[in-house]
C-alpha cells in the first residue's frame, strides 16, 4: 500500500478509474472520448433494443404504429420546451460560473424547471385530449386499427417529455460543472428499459410494453440518473414562478426561436412518417435504417457537439474569439474527414450489415434489402449531420439562436416540396434522398452564416486534407462494394459475414493506402487533442 492506493493499482489504471470517477472534471478532449465510449455503449444496447422489435413485431402496420406514436410527444417537447432548451440554459449558466455568481446560476435553475415544468403538464394534458385528431391528420394513410393503436401508444407515451425536459435541464447543470459522466449514463437507461418492457410484458401488453418501458425509461435515466448526480454536486432546488426574473427572460428570448423555428434536424423523422404513412412497413423500415445510420450521427456529432458546447460557450464569453473560431474549425474538420472516409465503407457494406443486424424473427430478407437501400442513401449525407451540430452549437455558444433557426426554418420549409416531389417519383428511397439534400443545404447554410457575421471563417478549414479525404472516401467504397458483390446473399448469416468481413477488410486497405499515398495529415490530426 501507498498512500491507502493498492500497490497493484498501476499510474495508468488510476488515470482510468479517474477519468471514469462521476466528480471528474473534464477536458474537451476526454469529455469528448468518454461522451463517445458511452454513446458508443448506448446505440450497442438501441441496436438491441431495435433488433429485439424487428424480431419480434418485424416491419408491420402495429410496428408502423408504434414509431409513430412517438411523434407528437416529440412535437410537445419541441413546441413548449424547445427540444433543445438546454443548450440555451448551458450558456446563462456557464457564464455564471465563470462570472462566480452561483446563486443567481442556482435560482435561473429553479425558475425554470418551474415554470416550464408547469408549462408541458398543461401541454400533454392537451395534447392528451387531441391525441385522435393529430393522428388522423399525420398519418392519414392509416387503417384504424392502426390509427387506435397509434393513438393508444401516444397517450402512454406523453408524460414522458415531462421527465426528459426536467432531466435535460438538469444535466446541462452537469455539463456546465464539466461533469459529463452522469448526462451520458441517461440513454443507456432508457434503452434498456424499453428492452425490459418488452421482454417482461411483451407477450401480455403487445407492442405496448415499449411504449410503458420507454415512459419508465425517462423517469430512471434522462431525469433520476441526472438528478443524483446533480445532489451529489450540492446543486439545489426550490419551486419559483419568478417569471419577471432578469436571467429567465433572457433564456426565454434565447429559446424563442428554437421554439418557433422546426429545424430539419427534429423535423426530417415527422417528414419521413408523414409521407410514408401510406405503406404498409414503410415507416417502420424507414426508422430502422435511420436507427442505426443514427449510430455514427450520434458517436461523431452529438458527441463531439455536446462535449463541445461548455468549451465553446466559455472561450466566447472570454472573448477569445481567434481561438474559438480555430477550435470550431478544427472540430469540424476532424469530424467531417472522419465522416467521409466511414461513408464509404457504409455505403458499401449496407445489405450485408442490415440483414446481420435485423433480420430474424418476423423481420425478413425481403425487408433488410428494402431497409438496406434506405441505408445506403441515409449514409451520403453523414459529413453533414456530424458539421452541421458542431456549426450550430457555434452560434449557440455566442447566445444567438434566432439566426441558425430561422435559416433551418426557412430550409425546412423550402425541403417539403423536394420531399414530396422526391416521393412521387422515387417512392420511399426518394425521402431518403431528400433527407441528404435537406441536411446538406442546412449544414451549408449555417457554416455560411458564421462565415459572414466573421464568426467561423471557411478559410480556417483544412480544405486540402478534407479533398484528399473526399476522393480515398469514394475510392475506398467503390472497392468495397465491388468486393461485396462477389458474394452472393442469400438470407444465410455465414453470406452476411463473408461479404460484410471482406468488403470491411478491402475499405480499412484501401483507406490506409490512400491516407499513405496522399500523405494525410489526418491521422495524426486525430491523434491531437
């Protein structure tokens, strides 16, 4: 023993335990790699939780139902609380902390969970009430059975938006502390009790015991994991409608427009069910392939962005405005890259991924190669899902949130004919690509706005490691896919994994070839902190 630490406990293993230890402060850097490692972790287990749905209601009109029921809680949280409320709060509360003003940071804190607590119980009791009416004009391609059923899992599923937007305010407390292990604990909960509603009451609820298990999900992970950690920080709460209190008007003018404004974004999964109501499987199908192109979304741009936001909000509020401008850029750039080079290996490997993944039970070939199309097309625009979180968190981080959402409005707004047009022309696949064109004219038009208000340069990208990473990324895919055709698929997983192993191997050669050829900067890029 030294110093009460076991002998056998060795200066690396400490530094592991320590990076994993709930109080540990974190860098942008490990904030980012543990946010990655658990995000990681959780759409393992939301690959479970979609596998264990494609097994055992496959891709169905009460499977259909179901992802459809999620949709007005979601439109409920994003009307009343802004979907994204907490990354307002994150930046009044940063700047309180670096201002040591705890006690008004403490009291924004009790406002406005208050308030808007009280806001979204008087929200889902209406919306309890007009459930039926939402359902029959969203999905109008619906039996009524369907629409029954629908409406039947929206109900259950409803409240929860109460415990989510409680459990988002309070991890964003977490996050401003550089506490991030407790916010990134939050899905995994949730995941796994969907898992559990299913395997516990599956055979007597139905489809139902997801939705029960997601609702008992929220309460466990989103709201009571974050709530533990934030008493164990001595983060206080006491009820206050103080709504004439200075800091809660500021967040409220901060949260207007993401109030107001649908960025495409939330709105590209409502779109997606809107249109293909109509089929029988089609939305089901849909929210598989986009469950797991989620995947990646979530390892390199939801986690770099949440990692990002405190770091962001505070070299803004410390005016460092050279080094914020070098840091967005310099995230961007590696996430993007990153994204380019992983496209194409997705691109290539979709059929055989898709079937390995879903197919068993009552999910079929036939569906794994429909979904797989789905994939492939939802794979094109990764580049732009991870860049554009990172841009917008950019003008979050200055505290101006109605610029980047009237433009996503004004993109949204302008995407519904291309959807819609798309659709009738290229059935389901073309949503698919409509949702590439959306995403992509969003990204775009945010990284020009920060480019004109002289925020974030474009010439502070590595254009040139990014063209180099663009042409290995199509090159690299190309190769793959070839090789995956040379195995023939035919429903057996010993084809799924041949094809899938050879067509892995032939990308991760011809990448690494292509970064030595070319000379790419990149990974040592990545290897940087």
């Amino acid at each position: 023993m030294h110093g009460g630490i076991p002998r056998c406990v060795t200066l690396p293993t400490m530094r592991l335990l320590r990076f994993f230890r709930p109080s540990h402060q974190h860098t942008a850097f490990s904030a980012t790699v543990l946010l990655m490692s658990t995000i990681t972790l959780s759409r393992v287990i939301g690959y479970v939780r979609e596998a264990y749905i494609a097994y055992a209601f496959g891709a169905g009109q009460q499977t259909d139902a179901y992802v459809a029921a999620f949709t007005l809680p979601d439109w409920l949280n994003y009307i009343v609380a802004g979907g994204t409320a907490s990354i307002t709060f994150i930046s009044i509360y940063s700047r309180f902390l670096a201002e040591k003003r705890e006690q008004d940071a403490q009291k924004t804190f009790s406002i406005i969970i208050t308030v808007m607590t009280t806001a979204l119980v008087v929200g889902t009791i209406i919306a309890e009430i007009f459930t039926p009416q939402f359902a029959g004009w969203m999905f109008h391609g619906f039996t009524p059975q369907q629409l029954e059923l629908c409406v039947h899992l929206t109900r259950i599923l409803l409240p929860a938006q109460i415990f989510f937007y409680v459990g988002g305010i309070v991890s964003a407390v977490l996050l401003s502390h550089r506490l991030f292990l407790f916010p990134a604990l939050g899905p995994l909960l949730y995941n796994v009790f969907i898992i559990g509603g299913g395997v516990v009451a599956g055979r007597h609820l139905g489809i139902a015991s997801l939705a029960y298990g997601a609702l008992f999900g929220s309460v466990a992970g989103p709201f009571l994991i974050n709530a533990i950690g934030a008493a164990k920080i001595g983060t206080g709460y006491r009820p206050l409608f103080d709504i004439g209190n200075p800091s809660f008007r500021q967040w409220v003018r901060l949260s207007i427009p993401l109030m107001l404004g649908v960025s495409l974004v939330t709105a590209d999964d409502w779109i997606l069910r809107y249109f293909a109501s109509s089929g029988i499987g089609d939305i089901a199908r849909l929210n598989y392939a986009k469950r797991l192109f989620a995947v990646p979304i979530a390892i390199l741009g939801q986690a770099t962005g949440q990692a990002s936001l405190p770091f962001f909000s505070r070299l803004w509020g410390e005016r460092k405005h050279e080094e914020f401008a070098a840091t967005v850029n310099g995230s961007v750039y590696r996430i993007t890259a990153a994204s380019l080079l992983l496209t194409g290996w997705m691109m290539a490997i979709a059929l055989p991924l898709i079937d390995l993944v879903y197919r068993r039970g009552h999910f079929t070939f036939a569906d794994s190669q429909s979904t797989a199309i789905y994939f492939f097309w939802f794979s094109l625009s990764l580049a732009m899902w991870s860049a554009q979180a990172l841009y917008a968190r950019a003008f979050y981080a200055s505290s101006n949130t109605i610029t980047p959402m009237v433009a996503s409005s004004l993109i949204t707004l302008a995407s519904l004919p291309i959807y819609s047009l798309l659709f009738r022309t290229l059935s389901v696949t073309g949503l698919a690509v409509a949702s590439d064109i959306g995403i992509t004219a969003n990204a775009v038009a945010i990284a020009a706005l920060l480019h004109i208000r002289g925020m974030v340069s474009f010439s502070g990208l590595n254009w040139k490691e990014l063209g180099k990473t663009a042409l290995i990324g199509i090159v690299s895919g190309g190769l793959s896919y070839e090789v995956t055709r040379t195995v023939a698929l035919d429903g057996s997983r010993r084809a799924d994994l041949l094809s899938l192993a050879l067509g892995t191997l032939t990308w991760a050669a011809a990448v690494a070839a292509g970064l030595w050829l070319l000379r790419s900067e990149l990974p040592g890029d990545l290897r940087r902190r």
